[in-house]
C-alpha cells in the first residue's frame, strides 16, 4: 500500500489518495477505484452515525458529511478488496485499488495520474468503479454502456458595477440587480436556445454580494455550474453565458472597460463507458446479481473525472455503474406518491446500508472476477 499519492490543496489542507497492489500471477491489470471526499454540507438525517465534522472554510465553519455517498463506495471497496483476496484461486493477475481525493472538485483524478499512477504503479487495461444512485433500489445495480455522465463546467462571474449609498441608487450602477437580472437570464438558454432534444443544465449555484443594507457595494459574485452531453452543445452554452451577462450589465448603463468578467475554472468532459467493457460487466452482474436486479440505466446529467483515467490512456478501457442506495419500500412509497426523496448532495440523503453494502461487494467483486478469470 502507497500513501500521499495525488496531492491535492484546498484552503486550510491538503488531500491524498491512496494506492493499493495485489499480484497474484500472470494476467491483466485491473483497477477498482473509489472517491474519498466529503461535500460542506451539514448532515441532518438524525442517523445515529450521522457526521458532526465541521471544517474551516473561507466564509466560516462548515458542517460536512458523505452526501454524495461515497462512504457507502469505500465500504464496498474495503469488501472487495478483502474477497478477491480471499478469492485468489479462482483469478490470475493485478489488483490495483486506489482511493481517489477530491473527486467532488473534479481534480483528484488528473492530481494521481499527474504524480505517476500509471507509471509508479502497474497500468492498468480495464478500469472500474461504481456510484451509489437513490433512485435505484438497494440490492439492484444499473449499467449502459457509452455516455454515462455529462460534461462539467465550473464558471465564475464578476459583476462589476459602481457602489455607493442606498439612499441614492441613481448614483450608482448597482451589481446586484445586474446580477440579479443574468441570473433570471440564464434561465432562457436552456429553455430558447438549446435543441430541446440535446440536454443541458446551466445551474446558479452561488450569488454574493453586498455587506450592509444601507451599502451597494462595487461587485457581485456568481458561481455556476454547466452540464452538457455533446461539445457543440457545451460551446453554445458557454457563449450565451458570456454575452448574456455582457449584454445585461450593458443595458443598464455598465461602460465595456467595466462588464462582467465570465471566466470558467473547472471544466471535466463527459464520461463515456467503453461498450464491449460495459458489456461485459454488465453480463458478469447478472450472472452474480440475477437479471431481475440488474437494470439498464439511463444517462445523468451529474459529472465525474472519473473519465480521465481513460482519457490520459486511450487504450484503458473504463467503466462506471450504479449501485442501488435506496431502501426499496420507501423508494416504492416515493415513486407512488410523488413525494420528495433526498437525492445526491441533500443534507438528508442517506444510503441503505444492507443490503447496499452487500450488493457493492458482490457487484465489484464479481466484475473483477470476470476480467481476471483464470
């Protein structure tokens, strides 16, 4: 086992990702990778091991908790590491088990691959990985194969306008209705100017502004996050953003030496299972699993950087399925009555964990089974 692999800095700290290898003979490489980040959310499931961690963060302290869940990925992790090695006389080959950081700020993958995971350690030729989806029931999974995940664009707007005292606005170009304004703005991409056959998210994540109530300050602050499945798509999206907010800031009086700076600082491509590996898997989970709890998924709109470990190495074939997370009454209960179920990201989602667990370790172990089968 090799520690501190992938350095990642966020303010306050530093994460690692963790890399482990089992030989047992001759044979391909496999890797099973699982995400080891929380999210800044304050956990309110009422679980009796729910999280109480709070961490510093720029803007204050912060509760965290596994609201993505990736505690339930590393469980299943653990247990599959621990059966295949239990299991070492029915396969032949490398194990690679690795612990990814920073995965919910899309830059732990790129962070091993940069410090040498294919390189220090064996490559792999099939990469695998699963994620916990709540509308799925626990004890089933979900495959496709191709587009799996959307493409991610994390972008950032300054809004510059000029302060000044509440009492008189019409001294001022006040950002935070020209803010407010690009926000309701944004909204008319997706609805009038995206194929409504193509999909696409353009999702205000973050709005900051202002210290007083008496004040209108200088600047305003948007965060937004892209989702797109085709790149002709994800360009088109990206312009409009850009001169929507020029244009806004424009009509309301802003010189150009003044609008708005559009910058986008996060970006990850779409994740695309490849189709003879997916298939594979697919028919090794019905053979652990039974077809009746195996489904065909369908594509989501969330992003990973799960793909740049295909990406770096276009000859490491990857792929990515669902784990079932939710208690099957209580998602049969949601479904019949239309009521609100916490999904990814809610601070009151939480997995089931048996017999989730369980099927993760089944699953996993399986499909490595198949790829390493003597």
């Amino acid at each position: 086992v090799t520690e501190r692999v992938g350095q990642y800095d966020v303010p306050d700290r530093i994460s690692y990702g963790v890399v482990g290898v089992l030989r047992n003979g001759p044979g391909p490489t496999v890797m099973v990778r699982t995400e080891l980040d929380a999210l800044p959310v304050e956990e309110r499931t009422g679980l009796p091991y729910a999280s109480h961690v709070k961490v510093k963060q720029p803007d204050g302290e912060v509760g965290v908790m596994h609201a993505c869940g990736h505690d339930l990925h590393m469980t299943a992790w653990i247990g599959t590491a621990r059966m295949l090695s239990e299991l070492k006389n029915q396969w032949s080959g490398t194990l690679v088990m690795i612990g990814q950081p920073a995965e919910e700020a899309v830059g732990g993958a790129s962070a091993m691959l940069r410090d040498g995971l294919y390189t220090r350690f064996p490559r792999p030729d099939f990469v695998l990985a699963l994620h916990d989806m709540p509308t799925v029931a626990a004890g089933k999974v979900a495959w496709k194969e191709g587009p799996m995940l959307a493409s991610a664009d994390s972008v950032d707007i300054l809004v510059r306008g000029f302060g000044g005292h509440g009492a008189a606005p019409q001294m001022t170009k006040d950002p935070i209705v020209i803010a407010s304004e690009i926000v309701v703005m944004l909204q008319t991409i997706v609805s009038r100017e995206v194929d409504p056959l193509d999909s696409a998210v353009v999702t205000v994540g973050m709005f900051h502004a202002g210290t007083k109530s008496n004040i209108i300050p200088d600047e305003a602050h948007l965060q937004l996050t892209v989702r797109t499945m085709k790149p002709e798509v994800r360009d088109k999206v990206l312009a409009s953003i850009k001169r929507i907010s020029e244009n806004v800031a424009a009509a309301a009086g802003v010189p150009a030496d003044h609008a708005p700076i559009v910058r986008v600082i996060h970006s990850t491509p779409p994740t695309t299972n490849n189709p003879e590996l997916s298939r594979r898997v697919g028919s090794a989970l019905e053979r652990a699993l039974g077809k009746e709890n195996v489904l065909a998924a369908e594509p989501v709109m969330a992003s990973e950087d799960f793909n740049q470990y295909g990406l770096t190495d276009p000859k490491v074939p990857y792929c990515m399925f669902w784990l079932g997370a939710t208690d099957p009454k209580r998602l049969k209960e949601a479904n019949d009555s239309g009521t609100r179920l916490p999904g990814l990201h809610s601070s009151e989602f939480y997995p089931e964990p048996e017999p989730a667990i369980r099927t993760g370790v089944e699953a996993m172990t399986a499909s490595v089974l198949d790829l390493l089968k003597k």
